[in-house]
C-alpha cells in the first residue's frame, strides 16, 4: 500500500492452495480460515506471520505480493501439549514476532472449555452415533446437573429475530422425564434457502445478512422456554453429503445467557425427525425438512473437560516451526473454572519493542506480563480488576525513552499503565466497572517474580451475577 489513501489490490490467495503442506493431521473442529495477520521486515524480506486457524501459523515471503513464498508453518499434529488430548483444538488465532525475530508468540484462543464427547439419536428407527461438535458462547452438557444433554427434540426453524418465530415450549413439547430436557433444534444459517431473504436483497446464496448467530438463535430458544438448543448444520454450497459435518458457527450470546447447545450435522438432523436426507442446493426447508413444531426422537450427549485457549511459544525456523513451549493461566486447566467465571481463554499478543516480554490480553483472565526464551514462558507479572474484566486487545505505546512502558488493554472501561519494577506497579488509571456481587474465593494473590510487579489487591474471579 504505496499510498493508504489509494490502496491497489495486487493478489488474493488461499494459503491451503498455494502451500498445502500447512494442513496435516485433523483438528478437533477441522476449521481452516484467515483470521489475522502481521508484516515485518526479516532478512530483508517482507515476512506475513498468519493466522489460519486450524491450519496453524504460517510465515510466508510476500516481498513480492503477487507471487508469495512459503517459510514455515506451525502444526498441530500430536497430542495437546497441556493436556494430552488428541487431536488437538487448533485455533490458530493471533500470532506475533518476537523484537529479535527470533521466536512467535501465538493465542489460540478456544471460548468452549469442553468438546464433545458422544452424541447419538436413542430412539426410533434411526438410532445410533453421530458427529458433534461444542458451539463457542454456549454451556457444554457438563453444565447440567446430570451433565448429560440428553431427552425429545421439537424443531424451530432457523432461530434468528427475522426467521418464523421459534415455537413456545409450553405450546409444542412433550414431557421431559427425570434428568432429560426439552431440546429446540434450530438449523444452521438460513443459506441457499429460496424463500430466507431476510434483507430482501434477492440474494439467497449464503447471503450473510440474513445469517444470524448461534448466540441469537438460543436466545430466542430461551426466551421461548426450551431447556438446551441442539444446531444442525445446513446445506452446503457443493450440494453434496461429503461435505457435511458437525460445524454451525460460534459467538453472539446475550451477557449472562447459558444455555447449553450442541451442534450435529445435517444428516443426524433429518435422522432423528425419521426425514430421508436431502442435501441440494437451493432448497426450501419448509418443503425439505419436517414442519416447526415437529418432535423428534430422543437424542443424548456429552462433553469432555480440554480447557480455554492458551499460548505457544516458537522458534521463527524455516519450514515446521520448532514448538518450545505452552502456557496457560491455572484457572484455564481446572474445570471448576468453566463455568460462571467468565471466558478464560487467550485473545491477543502485544510483544516487547526491545525485550523479550510479552503482554497478553487474556479476557476475563486479566492481564498477563511474560517472559520467554530458549528455555520457554514464565509468567511475571499480571493484572484483574476487582470487579471483573473481559480483555479482547492488547497494544504498546511508549510516550518516553526506555525503559518505560504503557500497556493499554483494548477496553473501554479501563487502562492500565505498566512500569518496571522499582518505578511504580501495574495499576488501574481510572476504572468504572463494579465492584459490588462478587462471591467467589478470591484467586491466589501473586506478584510478579521478575522484573515486572502487580499491585498488593487480591485479584478475583467473581461469578457471573443473575439478572434481577
């Protein structure tokens, strides 16, 4: 962008096209996408560090943009270094170069602390085990008493605020027997729909504007009176079976929803209302699939405990990047954390103009100051608001001479002002979030060890508090 003012597109490239040795083994979800990027000048050349999601984190030469070389590439082949589950979340988030260049610091961030674990139809003709997947924003089975997701389905439609409006539980649901719940399925998109033009555009072909997000979906599930919200996916723009899998999206719950949702994929869909399979494209679901308020089978579910999104460590080689080191704040590895606390992953890097230090903003998880090296991450230093906070960003600005630093989380509500140790604390400018409702034990209280110290206030995971 020789001129920002004129910006001229050069090339547009799919990175699992022009370099497929980035995709290995399968992830958990087997999502791959851009989802963000960073330019330095290495070496002399002009170095992206992307983000791709499951497919990892990938360096490529794009010197000359039109014609971008392949570096190296991260992989998640293997078992999960923190927990030893396989295969591995993926998540390849945000990524940023170390000041020497030597080494990436890399967030994945993973908004679901649970997978899935079995999910099947349990009666009717049709009974047996199918694909799924957790929904980012949504409560996993293990939240339920029994923590099992488990009873009748009735479809609702599509869900979102424009669709047909989903069917009132009390109208439409059978009686749930001890333990089970009554189950809203709510089909993924509208996409390729004929008659779904929410935005009236007369585009229907995957037409984002009149998707809508899992998170809107169960809460008008909610508002309805259903217990849990089961996805199923859609229609794919191939038409073909082959490409349908346990994949409905993620994000867009309301503060304070929980509701537990699950997503199959679109045959367990048809499966479990006794509906032989149709996959084409465009379709019309009221012709396509059972009416809104049919009830179904009995479905059951599970979830397995694998922890929030965490960070990695690497070495900036060419071709398989050497993985040194992961890390992840404690709460993120213990379950009783993974409810009511907040979201508990990783979001963003900021990296040390001149030291190896690192900023991370780590949601509700506050702020974390950590240094790294050969010998991998050490965290030493962080910040929690005593009313809670929810961290997205992370930026550096340095208004003097070094060494002085200013650390500024992404958030409206308040900034934070970092200085090393010997020259004042981490501590909050100005705050306005609440104080007030917190119950929970407060977390350890731990200054930093190195040389960046946290202020002497207990810092605490409070509990999410209901609405009144």
């Amino acid at each position: 962008m020789t001129n920002p003012r004129k910006p001229v597109p050069v090339a547009e490239y799919d990175l699992v096209e022009e370099f497929p040795q980035i995709v290995e083994g399968p992830t958990l979800d087997n999502l791959i996408l851009f989802h963000d990027g960073v330019v330095k000048k290495i070496n002399g050349k002009q170095t992206l560090l992307a983000s791709y999601w499951d497919a990892g984190y990938v360096t490529v030469d794009v010197s000359d943009p039109a014609d971008p070389q392949y570096i190296g590439d991260s992989s998640f082949d293997g078992p999960d270094p923190l927990t030893g589950m396989e295969p591995q979340e993926g998540n390849a988030h945000q990524a940023e170069f170390s000041a020497d260049d030597k080494f990436i610091l890399a967030a994945d961030e993973d908004f679901s602390p649970y997978r899935p674990g079995s999910f099947s139809i349990t009666t009717g003709p049709n009974a047996g085990a199918f694909p799924s997947a957790s929904v980012g924003g949504g409560a996993a089975a293990a939240d339920l008493p029994d923590r099992t997701l488990n009873g009748p389905v009735v479809y609702g439609g599509y869900g979102c605020n424009a669709s047909t409006p989903v069917p009132q539980r009390a109208d439409v649901a059978p009686p749930v027997g001890s333990g089970e719940e009554a189950i809203l399925v709510l089909q993924r998109g509208p996409a390729f729909d004929t008659d779904e033009d929410y935005d009236g555009d007369g585009d229907t072909a995957n037409d984002p504007d009149d998707a809508c997000f899992p998170g809107d979906k169960a809460a008008n599930a909610a508002a309805a009176g259903w217990h849990a919200v089961l996805l199923v996916n859609r229609h794919q723009a191939s038409g073909s079976q082959a490409d349908d899998e346990a994949q409905c999206g993620s994000g867009g719950f309301p503060p304070g929803l929980v509701m537990v949702t699950l997503c199959t994929t679109h045959e367990a869909f048809h499966r479990m209302f006794n509906d032989p399979p149709e996959f084409g494209v465009p379709y019309d679901d009221d012709v396509e699939g059972p009416a809104i308020g049919t009830v179904g089978e009995k479905v059951e579910g599970t979830s397995v405990f694998d922890g929030w999104g965490y960070a990695h460590l690497y070495r900036n080689n060419a071709g398989k990047l050497e993985h040194v080191d992961a890390y992840a704040i404690p709460e993120a590895l213990d379950e009783r954390y993974a409810s009511g606390f907040g979201d508990l992953s990783i979001h963003e890097f900021a990296t040390d103009p001149e030291d190896r230090l690192v900023y991370s903003s780590y949601h509700s998880g506050g702020l974390r100051v950590l240094r790294f090296g050969a010998n991998g991450l050490r965290e030493t230093g962080r910040y929690i608001d005593e009313g809670g906070n929810n961290f997205w960003g992370v930026a550096i600005h340095v208004p003097g001479e070094p060494p002085d630093r200013t650390v500024r989380p992404r958030l409206r509500p308040l900034r934070l002002r970092l200085h090393r140790a010997g020259r004042g604390r981490l501590r909050p400018l100005r705050e306005s979030l609440p104080t007030a409702g917190c119950t929970s034990q407060p977390g350890p209280a731990q200054a930093g060890p190195g040389p960046f110290t946290v202020g002497t206030e207990r810092a605490r995971f409070c509990r999410r508090q209901p609405k009144a």
